[in-house]
C-alpha cells in the first residue's frame, strides 16, 4: 500500500504539524507550547536549519522586525522555551530540541513517522 501523505502549503505549518504530535505523544501536557510560543519556536527551527546563531544580533534583529512578536518578547519567549525544555542554553549557545535540529540536514520535504503505540493493563 503506497504512503499517503498529509500535504502542507508551507515548511512553517509542516514544522507546526510535527510539533503538534511530538507533544501529544512524548510531552507532559504542562510543557506543551502556546501559539505564540509554538511561532517563536518555528522561527527559531528555521533560523537553526540556516546555521544562523540563535544568540546572534542578527536573530534578536529577526524577531524584533517579525510581525507576530512585540518588541523586548525575543528573551521572553526564549526563556518560556528553555523552561519548557524546547530548547537549551549551552556554553556554545542556544541548542534546539534534537528532534527539531536540522542544522546539518536541513529542514525535510517529507518525513514517515512511526509512533507505536500501546495499551499496557493495569498501569
């Protein structure tokens, strides 16, 4: 049987799409993000993927120019993400979720997601 795919107008709603069931399936409820923060992560996927420094004046200078974020929210949302666990502060910098690094591979066209699934008795 040939694989169907659920089809996206863009790699922002395709990203938003695989954050949406990697939290329902491997993420505690409270560190699921909010629209706002699920944008600023998207963003952040994207900017990571170009090999651009999440740190850099350049990406403050991105979100401070971005229509859907208010001035001064580029450290308000980074540190929702880092309380969250989306993304983590290194000496290096800022690291995004490994599942979302796309730094060396970048951003995929497709992807087939296997997620078993299983109902255990008396847990």
């Amino acid at each position: 049987m040939a694989s169907k795919y659920i089809e996206f107008n863009s790699k922002k709603d395709f990203i938003g799409k695989l954050i949406n069931i990697f939290s329902s399936t491997y993420v505690d409820r409270d560190k699921w993000l909010t629209t706002q923060e699920e944008l600023f992560f998207i963003e952040c996927i994207i900017l990571n993927a170009k090999g651009e420094d999440l740190l850099s004046s350049s990406t403050v200078d991105h979100f401070e120019n971005h229509p859907a974020f208010p001035t001064k929210s580029t450290y308000i949302y980074r540190n929702k993400l880092k309380k969250k666990k989306w993304i983590i502060q290194t000496k290096e910098g800022i690291k995004i979720h490994p599942d979302f690094d796309f730094r060396k591979s970048g951003i995929p066209e497709s992807i087939i997601l296997n997620i078993p699934l299983k109902v255990v008795k008396n847990k």
